[in-house]
C-alpha cells in the first residue's frame, strides 16, 4: 500500500525529474555504441589515412600512374583510382605523396605485356652454379655480387701458384751441378712444405665457402648486387 500510495506524496516537480532519470539513461546507452566510432576514429591509423586521403585527391587513373609510365596504357587491376584514392596492386605501391610507383629494380612494368615482369634473379639457377662452380664464383657473378665472385677466385688462383711455387725449385734443382745438388734438395724441401701448407689452406678455405654459398643459396638469404632477394624458383 506504501508503494502505491507513494506516488501521491511525490511533488509534481520531483515526479518530472524522476521521469527525467531513465530517459537520460537510455539516451546514454545509446551513445555509448558510438564511442568506439569515435575512438577509431581517433586511431592513429586512421589519422594518417585521413590525411594521406586528404593530400591527394585523384581523379582518374593517370594522376595515379609513375612520371615515366604516364603514356603507357596499365591495367585497372594494378593501378587505379577508387573514391579519389590510388590503389596500387603487385608491383605498384602507394607512395608518401598518394600515388604508385614501383619501389625498386628488382620489378619492371612491360607494357607489351601489360603485367608486372619479375626481375630478380633465379634461385635455382644461383644454387646450382654454386654447387658444381663456386670454386671460380659463378654464383656471385650471376647474381651480381662481384666482389664475392672475385674473392673466390682469388682463392682458387692460390692454389695454382702455391703448385707452381713447388715445381720451380724442382726444375731448378735438376739443373744444378751435383756438388750443389744437397743445397738444391734443402731448398726444394722448404718450398715444398710451404706449397703443401698453402694448397691444403686453400682447398679447406674453397670447401668451406663451398658449402655456406650453398646453404645460403638454399635457404635463399643472400641478396643480389641491386639488393633483391632472388626469385623462389627451388
């Protein structure tokens, strides 16, 4: 009976305010679903976008084209402009200023073939090179990396010239006189000893890099001399 009766001791200015209460209840948890709109839009993320949005307002596809492809027909499905905004596909990407381009030479356009060439060079055709020619740096020459071909080779030299070393002193030593020839054989001894040293340092150093440039070239973790990985062709 209180509860009925409470009503009618309740002013009419409070009873408006009562009714006040849960109508600014439900308008807050209404316009709490909004505050996570609000907060994406606060997002960082979405800050740039905005403003990457904002800095370049594109109106066809050739405003979203590199300077040197503006006269080459490309394809809408690798550059276009959707809602004033570049899009760029495959080899094309977005740069700072809101257009394409494309990021490095490892990637060319063909504009015979209207499609993305790939440019880089070929793993398989690395790895094998180096398996039955690293001795002289095939691999590191095909891929451009030339000081390391070129060390490789010099190694590889060594070791002709450590066996030449140890054949001179032989010849040397046939052509002397026989009260000379005990002289001869100590000289011949010591080159020998140095040649044999040299040969079997080389030959471990030409094994060794042997079997890194293969692993390397396996696990396709070494870039080529324009700094692109190679082509995953294994």
């Amino acid at each position: 009976k209180l509860f009925w009766k409470l009503p009618q001791h309740i002013p009419r200015a409070d009873m408006k305010t009562l009714l006040l209460v849960p109508i600014c209840l439900l308008a807050f948890l209404t316009t709490t679903d909004s505050l996570p709109r609000l907060q994406d839009r606060d997002d960082p993320k979405s800050i740039l976008e905005r403003r990457r949005r904002q800095s370049f307002s594109c109106m066809n596809q050739t405003q979203c084209l590199p300077p040197s492809l503006a006269a080459v027909t490309v394809p809408s499905d690798l550059v276009n402009c959707d809602q004033n905004v570049c899009v760029c596909r495959q080899c094309f990407q977005l740069n700072s200023s809101g257009t394409c381009y494309i990021p490095s030479a490892c990637y060319t356009y063909s504009d015979t073939k209207r499609d993305c060439q790939d440019d880089r060079a070929s793993q398989l055709t690395a790895m094998l090179l180096s398996l039955f020619l690293s001795e002289v740096g095939a691999a590191n020459f095909y891929i451009g990396r030339n000081d390391l071909g070129a060390g490789q080779i010099v190694v590889f030299l060594l070791i002709f010239v450590a066996s030449c070393v140890a054949v001179c002193p032989c010849c040397l030593f046939c052509c002397k006189d026989d009260d000379k020839k005990a002289g001869g054989a100590i000289c011949f001894a010591i080159f020998l000893i140095i040649s044999v040293i040299v040969i079997v340092v080389c030959t471990l150093i030409i094994l060794a890099w042997w079997i890194a440039d293969l692993a390397i070239f396996v696990q396709n973790t070494r870039l080529d001399g324009r700094g692109c990985m190679l082509k995953d062709d294994l």
